[in-house]
C-alpha cells in the first residue's frame, strides 16, 4: 500500500509576500497617475508664449510650422522630465499601472496629430493646424487624464475648447490661439497642479 507523500505547507512569510505583492499590484493599477508635472505645465507655457512671439514673425508656413515642431519637441522633454522628477520624488514608477494607462491614452491623439500636420502641410492647409492640434490634444491630456488626477481631464477639455474655436475662427488669428492655448491653459493649470498636488 502507497503512503500518501505529504506536502510542506507554504512558509507563512512567502504566502503573506505572495499577498502584499498583490495587493500593491491592485493598487497601482487602480490608482490614480499623479506625477503630471505642474512645473513643467508652466516652463512649456512659458516656451509656448516664445515660440508664439517668434512663429508670428515667421513670412512662410514652412518658418511657422518649423518654430512650432521646435516648441513642441521642447515641451515634450520639459514635460518628460518634470514628470520623471515628479515620480521620483512621490516614489513612484513612471511605467507603473496608471502611468501606462496615462500613456496609452495620451500618445494615440499625438501621433495622429503628427499625421494629420503631414497631410494639411501637404495640402497646403496651415490655417487648419492649429486647431487641430489643440483638438488633439485636449484629447490626449483627457483620455491619459483619466488614469490621473480629476484637474487633468479639466484641462483636456479647455485645450479642446481653445482648439475649436481656433478651427473656425480666422486664419490670421491661430498664433493667438496656440498662444491662448499651449501657452496660457498651460500656465493656468501647472499653477493649480502644482499648489495643489505638488509641484
């Protein structure tokens, strides 16, 4: 007759490891993203207000659109360093749950923005640019901003709001509106993120 092999129990401390692993794993992907860098929000309004003052005085689209790619690469990496700064000092992982999250919903908008900046550039449709990517961009900040904290989504909606209106208003007037828009929605609501969530 077989004797019956019997198994050791798990060691009380890996089964409560095992839980405490899971637990912050649960947390993390429920929580909220909370390194969006309202110091950074500010520097990239402030360069966005530069880049206006400076693609105003541009006498072609190709001087114009070239002052705004140069903006929009800058404010990327003030953006993605404050962040990075702002995650390490709360402590928290850039790639973590709602970081991802955060990320998945904001870059799609982007990249069709840079597809759509090929095409009306193509076409010779300039006027239309900067609503579109204020659009699309509002739409990035709240579709990533719903990973995040309640202010984020906000402001989505008020780059949203900038960008309609520079859709349909007069070709002459869109420096103003990027200005209006990646300039002062920018330093508004860095101000607010950071006074109330930290810098």
């Amino acid at each position: 007759m077989a004797i019956p092999i019997r198994r050791e129990p798990a060691a009380l401390h890996d089964h409560a490891m095992d839980n405490l692993r899971y637990i912050r794993e649960t947390m993390e992907r429920a929580g909220s993203f909370t390194a969006v860098p309202g110091v950074g929000g500010m520097l990239i309004g402030c360069t966005a207000f530069a880049a206006a003052a400076i693609a105003g005085r541009a006498q072609t689209l190709d001087g114009w659109l070239a002052t705004w790619l140069v903006e929009g690469l800058l404010a990327w990496s003030i953006g993605l360093a404050g962040a990075a700064i702002k995650a390490r000092r709360s402590r928290v992982s850039l790639l973590s749950g709602p970081g991802r999250k955060f990320l998945l919903g904001f870059a799609p908008p982007l990249a069709v923005g840079g597809l759509l900046t090929l095409a009306l550039y193509s076409a010779g449709l300039g006027a239309a640019m900067p609503g579109t990517w204020m659009l699309l961009y509002g739409a990035g900040v709240i579709t990533g901003g719903a990973a995040s904290v309640r202010v984020v989504p906000l402001m989505g909606l008020c780059f949203m709001a900038v960008g309609a209106g520079a859709l349909f208003a007069p070709a002459e007037w869109g420096n103003w509106f990027l200005a209006a828009g990646f300039g002062g929605v920018h330093v508004v609501f860095g101000t607010i993120i950071t006074v109330k969530y930290g810098g």
